[in-house]
C-alpha cells in the first residue's frame, strides 16, 4: 500500500479542509513538462546513490508557474514526489539526475479542495477558482499559487480517483 503524507485537520469551510501539515521532504522536477514524472520515478526506482528502492508515495505534487508580463518567460511547472518520513531524519539518497532536487518544506498550513475524476486543464482550474473564492470570503489570505495533488495511479479509472487543489494558507489558531 501506497503511503501517504500525514496531516491534520484543523478546520472546514463548507467543501474546503483547512490541514495542517508537517515537515515534508519532496524530490522536485522544474520545467520538465510529462517528462518530469520519469526521472522522479527514475530516482524512486534506483537512480541514485546508493542505487536504493524508495517507496512510492501519495500524494504526487505538481503546480504550474503563472506566467508574468512578456518579455519574461515561463520556465514551465514542477512536479514532487514527497519522500517516506524516514528522510527527514537520515540522508536521502542523493539523485544521479541533476535536474532532480531536494528540499525541505516546513510544517504549514494548507486549504485543499477535493474532487473526483481525471484532473485535466479545466477542472483544475475551475477547482483553483473556488478555493480561492471561499478563502476571499472567508477572510483567510493565501500564500504563493494554488498546486495540484495526485493520490492515484494513472491506471485508475477516473471515477475512482482522488485529486485536491491546495494553498498554503496563513497559519491559524487550532
């Protein structure tokens, strides 16, 4: 069984959690597009030093980089396994893949909204506006852009699958 990150539920607004989440450890993919799954899964299954087998975690990060006033240019979005509990007290192992990298996300607050189904363009982006509208409502400020949570294989039929848009949010009392 797939495990998947702890966290605890610290209040609700209607179909919005409010969570609290601690310490995590992501390997973390930049602008890779589709690509950016394989090499994390790569460095799961064995690239890295010490060629060690690391348990498939749920759930599966990836946000997109809202792209600012030309000239600049998007360097696309990322995509993060969260690695097991274990890493945060002893060393990973270290990716043979310099595009893949390690970082430490501190404990933080988070208002993630859950829906069903293959999480295509659309949806995730209806699914953004919502949160972000109950938040506005509700007086709770967000912090940096929404990010997309995957807890299924990709086999899964679409009716059984679990998908949540998250936000850090302010820390609250609780």
């Amino acid at each position: 069984m797939t495990e998947t990150v702890a966290y605890e539920e610290v209040g609700r607004i209607g179909d919005v959690e409010l969570r609290r989440y601690p310490k995590l450890l992501l390997a973390t993919v930049t602008g890779y597009g589709d690509g950016g799954f394989s090499l994390l899964f790569n460095y799961i299954s064995g690239a890295n030093r010490p060629r060690e087998k690391i348990p498939m975690t749920a759930p599966v990060i990836t946000s997109e980089k809202i792209p600012m006033t030309t000239p600049v240019v998007s360097e696309g979005g990322s995509i993060s396994f969260v690695l097991p509990e274990r890493y945060l007290e002893q060393a990973p192992p270290e990716p043979e893949d310099r595009q893949i990298k390690l970082q430490e996300v501190p404990a933080r607050d988070v208002a993630v909204i859950r829906f069903r189904g293959y999480a295509d363009d659309a949806t995730v982006k209806q699914m953004q506006a919502q949160l972000l509208s109950i938040l506005q409502a509700n007086g709770i400020r967000s912090l940096g852009e929404p990010f997309l949570m995957r807890y299924n294989a990709p086999i899964t039929p679409g009716f059984m699958r679990r998908n949540e848009v998250g936000i850090a949010i302010e820390r609250r009392d609780g």
